[in-house]
C-alpha cells in the first residue's frame, strides 16, 4: 500500500484553491456529470457553496494530516438521508470532478499525484458518505 503523501495534496489543493475560477469549475463539471445533481443545485447560493467547498476540501485534507474526524462527520450528518439526502452514489462522481478540475487548474497534477490525492482523501469521503 502506498504511503499517503499529504504534504503533496496541501501543496496542490494550495496552487489552485486561490483561483476562485477553480470552485466554478468544479461545480460545472460536478452538475453535468448527472441531471439529479444539476436539480439539487437549482435555488443554491453558489457563492456560498462554493465557500462551503473550499472548506470541505480542507477538512478533508486536515484530517489526512491527522487532525481528529469531527467536522467530517458533521459534514457527513448534514448529508444524511435525515437531512440534505445525498446520495452515497454520488460521492464518486463528486470525487472523479474534483480530480478532473485539479488536473485542469495544477499544472504540476499528473496520474502519479492523481494517486495520491485519491489515497489521502477517499478516508474521509468514507467518513461523511458512511453516515448516510
């Protein structure tokens, strides 16, 4: 099993979470990959989602780095079929969106750190996902 780097997911999380054109992206990319999806964003302050975004992303990151799950699983509580409804399903393509718009956004992004983005996150996708 490959080591999780997540001084190398910070460091490109950081070169495009300072372009607000990134968080646009993301959701463009996120809304088309479903129609179900686009419909649950149709009266969204998109501002403020992309701000909530920006710091799910982080909490993600963070708690690879070792900081305690708490906000993840209130993140995950929030989501639950109690409250907003997500669908566990879509955790997949929202993470296959995150990649493609890192992909466009880094430019030192390629298959090998595409990995470990993956690795280091996905634990805490597991987190929010699994309190459906």
């Amino acid at each position: 099993m490959p080591i999780i780097d997540s001084d190398r997911v910070f460091q490109s999380y950081g070169r495009c979470c300072n372009n607000e054109q990134f968080f646009i992206d993301f959701y463009d990319r996120f809304m088309a990959s479903s129609p179900a999806i686009r419909a649950r964003f149709v009266n969204t302050d998109m501002p403020a989602q992309r701000h909530l975004l920006r710091n799910g992303i982080m909490q993600l990151v963070l708690h690879a780095r070792g900081m305690p799950p708490t906000k993840l699983r209130a993140l995950g509580e929030s989501h639950s079929r109690r409250r907003l409804d997500i669908d566990p399903g879509w955790y997949g393509l929202w993470l296959d969106a995150l990649m493609e718009t890192l992909r466009r956004h880094d430019p030192q992004f390629d298959a090998e750190l595409e990995a470990i983005w993956r690795q280091t996150i996905q634990p805490g996708i597991d987190i929010i996902r699994d309190a459906y």
